[in-house]
C-alpha cells in the first residue's frame, strides 16, 4: 500500500507562511519585521553552535539601524554584545551594551514579561569588569542596583496583604 504525501504544496506569492511561534506578539503584526526575526533568531542560534556568532553582526547592526525605534531594535544590539562576549571581546561590547541600555524603553515594549534593562546593565558592568575598566563597571552594577530598588519599591507598593492592618 503506498502512503500518503502529507507535505502541503503552498503557490508562491499567494500566501504568506505562518511565522514561527518564536516571533513576540509585539512584532508579529508587521510581518516584515516577524519574518526579519526570525529568520535572524534561527540563524544566531546556528552560529552560536558553531561557535561564529560575531559573524552576523555586521547584520544585526544593519537591522537595528533599519528598524530604529521598534520594539526589537535594542535586542538587535543585545545580540550584537552578547555576541562580541562570547568571542572574549569585552572591551567591544561596551559600546552595544550601551545601545540597548539607551533604546530599550519600558519594560514589556517586546514582550510583557521580558525586560532587558537589567539583563543589559548586568552584562554591560561584567564585560567592562572583564576588560579591566573598573569604573565604567561599578558605573553598571550602580545603575542595576538603583534599577534593582525602583523595582523593588514598585512591588511593595503594589502588594496586597490578606492580613487585616489592624492585626499588625
């Protein structure tokens, strides 16, 4: 008995490919933008493997360039520094880290759950530490821990107790 071909013929041109579920719903409405996403998040993450991952950021910094202002713009420059680490160039990812810490804007702009400030701050003050610029280090850990308090202000502010006040 001969099986059945499942594979789906799509006409070129007709219909749009379904993006991947990895695309954020901050971005999936510009479909230019989703696919641009994607496709760059799969193949970082090839490269990454292989141990190349600097090597797509001449086009990462094209992207963000091109997509100034959007959403994933400061994850472009995320990448880029990340990137520029992994390779054992500190002292070169300053200057990306620097870009997100500049162009992330508020929490959840990409996603409501994500936010890359601290994340930014974090790697931006190790890398510096790691290329011996002491000052621009304590200059990033100092800004995560006034970042860090903020947040932490903003919880108890906002926590609701079950315990009656007038039992406290």
């Amino acid at each position: 008995m001969k099986k059945k071909d499942n594979i789906s013929k799509k006409k070129v041109g007709t219909v749009k490919p379904t993006l991947p579920k990895t695309v954020p719903s901050s971005i999936s409405s510009d479909y230019n933008l989703s696919t641009k996403w994607a496709d760059l998040s799969e193949r970082l993450n090839d490269l990454r493997i292989q141990g190349k991952s600097s090597s797509l950021n001449k086009e990462l910094s094209l992207a963000a360039k091109k997509d100034t202002g959007s959403p994933v713009e400061p994850l472009f420059h995320l990448w880029m520094a990340d990137n520029l680490c992994m390779d054992g160039e500190y002292n070169a990812s300053l200057n990306p880290y620097e870009n997100v810490i500049k162009t992330c804007g508020k929490p959840g702009t990409f996603h409501p759950h994500i936010n890359v400030l601290p994340h930014a701050l974090d790697q931006y003050a190790k890398a510096a530490s790691r290329s011996n610029n002491i000052t621009e280090a304590l200059s990033g850990w100092k800004q995560l821990a006034k970042l860090k308090d903020k947040d932490d202000e903003s919880m108890l502010s906002t926590a609701k107790t079950d315990v009656p006040s007038d039992s406290l």
